[in-house]
C-alpha cells in the first residue's frame, strides 16, 4: 500500500485565516519563488521514493534516539488536545508517520523536522514513532515545520510570532520566514514588532494564548513599551491571581490591568495652604512646572486679592531682589 506523500501539506494550497495569507503573487517572486520551488523538488523527490522504495521507507525508531527540532515553534503543550492524541494512538496506532533528518551532529540519532507530539505520545505509551528519513537542510528543516504547523492551524499569532523570531536570531533570511509561516512581508513586520516589544518572561508566562489574536498582541505590545508598563505586566504575572488562569485568560488580566493603570486619576499637582493669624483670609495653592495658581477664601478674601493685584509690581520686584541676594 503506497504511503501519503509526506509534503503534501507542505505543497499543497493551504485554507487559511485572512491574517495568515500571503499577497496574490508573492510566492512567486525571488528569494520566495526559489524557497517554493525547492519544497516541489522535495515532494517530487517523495514521489519518486514511494515509487522506487518498498513500505519499509516508514521506519520505526526508538523516541531515545530521537531530538527534537532545533527551534521550538510552541508555547507550552495544550494538555487536553495531547491526551486526545495519546488515546487516539493508544487505540488504533500512529496512522501518519513524523518527518525526521538524520541528526546534523550525532551519528544514529535523528532531529524531528515536524510531529513533535506524536513522538511525544509514543514514547509516553513506551513505543517506538514511526517516521520517514529525509536529509533535511536547515534552511528546508525550518520552511518544513512552519508550514506543516501553518496547515494544521494549530499554532497561535504569538507561537508564530515567537517562532519568527528565534529563526530570525538563528541567521536565517526573512524570505525563509515567510515562506515558514506562509505570510507576506507585512504579516512578519507585525510579527515581529510584537515578539521584539513583549519582553520574553512576559509572553512564556502567558503561554500560547490561542483565543488572542493578532491586534490585541499588538496593542498590548505598543502599551508595555511604556517602563511602567513593563514593570506593571511583571507585578501582575508574579501575582497569586495570575497562575491559576488559563492562558487566555492570562493574557486578558495582564492587558486589562495594564489598561486599568492607564485609566487611573493623574496625582494631583503639588500644592499647600495658610491661613491669617486672625482667619480672615486663607489661601489654597497648587503649583506644577510653569503654572502656580492661589485661591483666596473666608470673608477677607475679595478685599486681599485686590491688595495683592494693586501691588504686584512691588512684589516682583522684591522677588528679584531677593533672588539675586541669593545668588551672591
């Protein structure tokens, strides 16, 4: 019985969220044209092999010998959809075999191009994962596991925008990154202003967070720029309220309360009082940066204000007097 074609959701057109699609045309152009050629070649290649090699192309290895993926691409593991797939595969079998490379540094063991979880399940069942070997290179190795995940639609904007940004820190080119997660060069740009603004310790307490999509990450990325901001998301993470929440409702606390802050009354300016020794006159005043202002009250308060009116040449005259007596 032939075996699927491996790449096929790699190659194959993708229905995906508006916020996921590439531009009409830019998959084929230059350095993206070239990236989507070569995962063609790749499944060409595929093809040729099921024709050629007989059913044991599908190997089972033991987990030990397999690592996982150079970058991660996830946020935590959403324990509920996993333990499905643990009793799916304790049931029936691991139907679709994972993608491995032989491991770049350490002869007999293997690096997981993609289906972490999978081989995550069988080695929690104490089973050896069925895969397909592939000499994988990196560059292909990264475009292979974005797209595999990006078909699945089972990682979230900040998991993307993570995973974006460790290829970036790993050297490779932003045509590899889109090509990876299937998007445009604006797609990325927004990416990565969030991953780059959200300070990590932020975003790995939060998790995943796979109800909040792509414009709250980055309204709450233009808030936390602020210091205050920043210094607040790390008071609300380390608060007793925060670790029991899920992680949507993790990120709803840390941006509600950020926003909460913001909302609060501005400290009121610095200011004091006096009052005449007989109480006839007392003042109120407030005064910040170039604006001072008195306010007189009790019964004397018109006829003072008038006197302070009438002379207040006098009085500035004597404060400049007085001041450069200071300065001497």
């Amino acid at each position: 019985m032939a075996r699927k074609d491996v790449f096929a959701n790699i190659t194959a057109p993708q229905e995906s969220s508006t916020e996921r699609r590439a531009t009409p045309g830019y998959a084929t152009r230059g350095a993206s044209r070239s990236m989507i050629s070569s995962l063609h070649e790749l499944a060409e290649k595929a093809a040729l092999a099921d024709q050629s090699q007989s059913a044991d192309a599908i190997v089972e290895l033991d987990t030990a010998l397999v690592e996982n993926s150079f970058v991660s691409d996830r946020l935590g593991d959403d324990d509920a959809a996993f333990a499905e797939l643990l009793e799916a595969i304790k049931e029936r079998g691991q139907d679709t075999p994972i993608l491995v490379r032989p491991h770049p540094t350490s002869d007999g063991q293997y690096q997981i191009v993609f289906g972490h979880r999978r081989a995550r399940a069988a080695k929690a069942l104490g089973r050896p994962v069925r895969a397909i070997v592939r000499e994988v290179s990196d560059g292909d190795h990264v475009i292979a596991q974005g797209q595999e995940n990006s078909a699945r639609e089972n990682l979230s904007f900040i998991e993307r925008a993570i995973f974006a940004h460790k290829l970036l820190s790993l050297g490779h080119d932003k045509p590899t990154i889109q090509a990876a997660l299937s998007v445009d060069a604006p797609m990325l740009t927004r990416m990565l202003s969030v991953s780059t603004r959200v300070p990590k310790a932020i975003v790995e307490a939060i998790g995943a967070a796979k109800g909040i999509g792509r414009d709250r990450w980055i309204d709450l990325a233009q808030q936390i720029e602020k210091p205050s901001a920043a210094a607040l998301a790390e008071e609300l993470v380390a608060s007793k309220t925060f670790a029991p929440l899920q992680s949507d409702a993790r990120f709803e606390f840390v941006a509600n309360g950020i926003k909460k802050a913001g909302r609060l009354p501005k400290r009121q300016k610095a200011g004091g009082e006096w009052q005449a020794a007989d109480a006839s006159v007392r003042a109120e005043f407030q005064g910040a940066g170039k604006s001072y202002s008195i306010a007189l009250k009790s019964h004397d308060a018109g006829r003072f204000g008038r006197f302070i009116a009438d002379n207040l040449e006098r009085l500035h005259t004597e404060f400049l007097t007085s001041t450069k007596a200071e300065e001497r």
